[in-house]
C-alpha cells in the first residue's frame, strides 16, 4: 500500500489534505418529512458513490400507541423490501418514575436470517410529547461482494412512560447492492423527519 505525504510538515500549516484521506464529512443527500405517512422510503442516491450511508431520525412520533418503528431494506430498487437479514438488538430503559430501569438484551426483537422489518425502537408512545430520536448507518450498500452491515442508535419514549436508548447491529445477507431503505411503524402511521446522508 502505497503511503500519501503530505509536503507541509506543521499541521497548523495544511491547507488541503491529499484526496486519498477520507474526512467523514456528511453529506446531505435527501430530506423526506412524514405527515401521517404510512411509510418513507428513500429510493435514489443510495450507491456507489459514497461507502457509507447515515440515516438521521428526527421527532419520529407514532399515530399508534405501542409500536415499532423499523427499517427494511431492497435490492431492486424499493420494488420489494424483503432482504434476508441477521441482527443483535440491546437496551437499557429507565421510568420516568424511577421505580425500574435495567439493561436488556431483546431476543423478540432480533432476527435471524429473516426477510422481517427490523425494529429500530421498542413499545413506543403515541402521546403528543413523544418521539424517536436516533441514527441508522449502512456500510458498503453497494458492494457486490460482501454482506451490508448496518448499526443504529435511538432514544425513544414507551408507551409506560420510559426512557430507553436502543442498540442494533446486524448485516443484510446478501451480495446484490441494496439500493433503497423503506421505514415505517409495525402498525399505524407518523409524523417526522428522516435524513439520508453520505459519509465521505
């Protein structure tokens, strides 16, 4: 492996890094706010322009009481969301009333080798002051070779007035390019704002 060098020998005095250094930087490529939407989806831009993709929840509040929001993803351009996936799925939770909190691994919500959405949240509210605020990143989607790995974080409100933040990791065991990600409730509609990123 070749090594870049960068001719300026203070770091105060870089001016432009060599193309090669990857910066992280987050692009946005795209903005879809639901209003009473029975789903989002983000069909376009998702490819091989960028080797990762960064999906931001913002206010996500359900129109249902005690449901799931979740992501699943396509291989043929959101004709079909129905890509074999293996995942993990931990959180730990506190009530608002301080009489329980604990630290759980969530067997129901986990797949394995499922075709099934994956749950980002758990039991979430539908009051008026309740919401999902969290991140979902895809790895490589467009790789022709490798499985697409993915891991999310959230904070979201219970329906009993918790609080829980929610770790999920897996992979989409395939070696298509997923080209499109579909969100939605396990049940009912919402309300909120989903933004998709490239992480260059």
């Amino acid at each position: 492996m070749a090594l870049t060098k960068v001719s300026n020998n203070a770091l105060s005095n870089i001016s432009v890094l060599p193309s090669a250094i990857e910066t992280g930087a987050l692009t946005l490529l795209s903005t879809q706010t639901a209003s009473s939407s029975a789903s989002i989806s983000f069909t376009s831009g998702i490819d091989s322009t960028y080797d990762s993709y960064v999906f931001k929840f913002i206010d996500i509040n359900p129109a249902t009481d005690n449901v799931q929001f979740q992501f699943n993803g396509s291989t043929d351009g959101g004709s079909n969301y129905n890509v074999t996936k293996t995942t993990t799925f931990f959180s730990p939770f506190h009530l608002e009333n301080d009489t329980n909190s604990g630290l759980n691994y969530d067997t129901p919500q986990d797949l394995a080798q499922s075709t099934a959405s994956q749950r980002i949240s758990y039991n979430t509210g539908n009051d008026t002051d309740t919401s999902i605020g969290g991140t979902l990143q895809l790895f490589n989607p467009s790789s022709t070779t490798f499985v697409k790995h993915f891991i999310s974080n959230n904070a979201d409100k219970s329906y009993n007035d918790a609080t829980g933040n929610r770790f999920i990791a897996g992979y989409f065991n395939t070696t298509s390019a997923v080209d499109a990600i579909k969100f939605e409730m396990s049940s009912g509609n919402f309300d909120g704002i989903i933004k998709m990123y490239g992480v260059s």
